[in-house]
C-alpha cells in the first residue's frame, strides 16, 4: 500500500501518509490534519524505487500511530511523530 490512514499525532483527527512514485523514484510524504484541511510533511526525500517498499500501520507502539516504511523480507523503520518533530526509528 501507498496510502495510509492513521492518527499520527495523537490528536483524534485523521492524518495521512503517502508514498508517492514517479519517474523511478518514491517519497514520503505526511499530511497532519488541523480540523480545518492538512498541513504537508515531506518525510523522505526522492530515492530510487524499490518494489519491495510497502507503508503499513504501527497502532499504539509509540503511544499512538505511527508510519511504518518495510521493504518486503528486508525490514524497515518507522516515522514517528513526537514533540511536534517527525523521528524516524530504526524497526
């Protein structure tokens, strides 16, 4: 999956997570909702495309969701949004 739902940052509201794909290349984008529309969060920058990346749902590990990044038999990391300051964290 390229887009995931979840509450990144712990305020009730819907966020999104996205991983965009163009031209041989895939970055990481968060969209934090404000009640009023979503503020944008370039998390990675672009980097070469690997079909084995997938975004997936960390429910409650850091307290609440978080933004899992894998890469399909390899492992991955998390992007975690704490202090008002985006973190990622080894998995």
């Amino acid at each position: 999956p390229n887009l995931l739902a979840g509450d990144f940052n712990g305020d009730g509201e819907v966020d999104v997570a996205v991983l965009v794909e163009c031209r041989a290349t895939v970055q990481l984008a968060a969209f934090l909702s404000n009640g009023r529309g979503y503020s944008m969060e370039i998390l990675e920058k672009p980097q070469p495309h690997d079909a084995r990346q997938f975004l997936h749902l960390i429910q409650k590990d850091y307290g609440h969701d978080a933004i899992g990044v894998e890469y399909e038999a390899i492992g991955g990391h998390a992007w975690v949004f704490r202090d008002r300051q985006w973190r990622s964290v080894p998995r």
